[in-house]
C-alpha cells in the first residue's frame, strides 16, 4: 500500500498506472485504480488504519469497509476518525477487528464527527445505485443490485415470502433455490415458482457440431463468461426460446471467414463476425466481451487508408480503444493470426493470443498450439 502511494502523485496519472501494473499484479486495471485509491486515502487520511495492516491487525477487506464508511468525508474529518478508531480498538476485544465490527464502530465515529453530513452522504449514495453482473466459476454467476436500503429490503422481503409460500405448498426446493428463482422469474417475466427460470442465450455460445450431437463433451463457450461444460450448452442449446445460426470455419485455422467493405463504418455483418472471431478486447489483460467493445480500425481509417473489413477490425473496450493513440502507448494487432502485442509507457511488452473457435485441424507451421 505504501509503495502504491508513492506511485501516484497525481490522481490523473492513476489511470496510465494502473493499466501499466495491472499486467504484473494479475489483475484487472479497474482492481489496480481501486488499491491505488485505497493507498492513497490509507497514507493521507487513514494512516493509523495503514499502520494496522502493517502490523498485521487489518488486512485489505477490512481496510475497504472502513474507507467506504468514511470516504464522504474531509481529510480533516477522516483523520479524527482515524485517531478515535486506532483508541478505541486500542483496548477492544480482538473480534472488533473483524471487518464488520470495525465497519460498524468506524460508522458511529463519522456519525460523531461529522453528524449534519448523514442526509447528504444518503443522497449521494442512492445516486450511484447499480445493477452489476459477476461472472464465477461452475458456470454460475452473481447479479447484484445496489440499492436504497428499505428498497431492498422490502425486495427480499417480497422474495422471501413467495419463496416461502410455495414450500407451504410442497415445493421440493430449498429456500434458498426458491429464492433464486423466484427472483429471476420475476426479472424475465416470469410465473414466479412455477419452474426453475430458464433465458434464452442473449449471447453467443459457441459450440463444436459433435458436442452438440453429445459425441464430445470439449469446446463449448459462452460469449463474455468463458468454457462451459458441454451439458450446460446444450441445455442452452435446446432452450425453445434459443435461436441457432451457423458460423462456416476455416477447418484449416479454426477462424470464421472474411468478409469486408470500402466505407468507414462497419456493417451488421462485419460486426457480428469479428464479435463472434475475438470474443474479447484485443489488448492481453483485458476480459471485455466483444459485444460491449467498440469495432476499432488496426490501420487508422482516415490516416493510413485502413479498409474497414473484419481483416482490419478489432474489438477494442472503450477504455482501451482510447488509450491505443495515447502517448507512450504501442497497440498491434494481427487480425489474421490473432496475435496482439501492447508496449507500457515504461517500456515493458505483453503478448497474447486469440483462441480459434474451433480447433484447428491443420496448424500453421508458424503458429503455436492453442492453449
């Protein structure tokens, strides 16, 4: 965190850093500006929480907490926070320490601190309500909404009931199954509880001919999460509300075929072919499905006469598509054998790979196997 800190002067300057580091720390750049800020805050407002961490008494999670309860605050008014914490857990029992606790006890200091800014702090809070998306292993995922406190309460409230309804009725589920779907039939318009909720893929699922005939279970992907068992995909697969649409492969490479155009901007099958080729932004450390991504010219349209064909189109996120002219950024991008290299400002060169989607049954001799 100390080190963190002293890389950043200059709160304009922690978006470059953080797509410099992100690389090394194996993790995305969003996670890198998040620990810089955390850093930063911890050294000049927190340093007694900082000081905790160091000896060992707070790790990371518990520091977030704190900040998160404090960050509408002054510097001023964040540091006598910080004081009155480090004396009061001081002589606590150790289970203060647990995030949670110290969440709660750094709450009623601000409360004290500061006791005019609660309303102010609550408004500014339900502005930023969200809905986010979190992707996890074993093919499940997390759908998250943030919202005003008696919002959401009365919306589990809601759930819980329903959920608990149907079990009176001798539904075989548990309650927290019941929970789940009950919530996500309400979402799609469901009959809450008449059945477990089933979506049609919304995205692309690629998915080798044989593994859909279940003669392998390998191959099988789902557009901005990654490999799924090939059960699942076929379970997508046969959802009545799904729409198929083939996709003819270089058997050779395993790459969708070519197509292009002379105007600037690319038509809907340009896009959707190199959505369906790339899956992601091209740049290595980045994970952003294709379908969110802006449709980038490799060679700049206006200054290098680059044609506008998926032989020259990248997906490339918003963020990353304005940072490939940036100054000191290095951006290639090879569309025909997948291959993309970014140099960082500092100097350092990261390479990767696009995977086929299907394996290729004849590689280039010029080519690696595609891990």
């Amino acid at each position: 965190m100390t080190f963190l800190a002293s890389l950043a002067s200059d709160e304009l300057e922690w978006r470059g850093l953080a797509e410099e580091l992100a690389p090394e720390l194996r993790v995305s750049p969003v996670e890198v500006e998040k620990r810089i800020r955390n850093a930063v805050d911890l050294s000049q407002r927190m340093p007694r929480v900082l000081e905790a961490m160091h000896d060992g008494q707070v790790e990371l999670y518990g520091a977030r907490r704190v900040l998160a309860v404090t960050e509408p605050l002054s510097d001023e008014h964040a540091r006598q926070v910080d004081a009155l914490l480090s004396d009061k857990l001081a002589s606590a029992p150790a289970t203060s320490w647990q995030p949670r606790n110290l969440a709660q006890h750094a709450a009623r200091l601000v409360e004290k601190v500061d006791p005019g800014g609660q309303a102010e702090w609550a408004r500014m809070a339900r502005a930023g309500r969200r809905v986010e998306l979190d992707h996890g292993p074993n093919a499940q995922s997390r759908l998250t909404a943030e919202l005003p406190s008696e919002v959401a309460s009365a919306c589990y409230a809601r759930v819980d009931a329903m959920a608990r309804r149907l079990q009176r009725k001798g539904e075989q589920r548990t309650l927290d199954q019941l929970r789940a779907d009950v919530t996500a039939d309400l979402l799609l318009g469901n009959d809450p509880g008449v059945r477990v909720p089933e979506a049609a893929a919304m995205v692309y699922l690629h998915m080798p001919v044989d593994a859909a005939l279940s003669m392998s279970d390998s191959g099988c992907e789902l557009d901005g999460y990654g490999p799924i068992p090939a059960a699942v995909a076929r379970e997508i697969m046969t959802n009545r509300d799904s729409t198929w649409r083939k996709v003819l492969c270089d058997p050779a490479t395993g790459q969708p075929m070519d197509l292009g155009r002379t105007r600037r901007r690319p038509n809907a099958a340009i896009r959707e072919l190199v959505r369906v080729r790339d899956r992601e932004c091209v740049v290595p450390w980045c994970r952003r499905p294709a379908r969110h991504c802006d449709l980038d010219h490799q060679r700049e349209w206006a200054t290098d006469n680059g044609p506008t064909s998926a032989a020259n189109t990248a997906p490339r996120c918003r963020r990353h598509h304005r940072m490939k002219n940036a100054p000191g950024w290095i951006t290639r991008y090879d569309p025909h054998h997948g291959t993309s290299s970014i140099t960082t400002p500092g100097g350092t060169t990261y390479t990767g790979r696009r995977r086929p989607v299907l394996t290729p049954t004849q590689p280039r001799p010029d080519e690696p196997p595609p891990f």
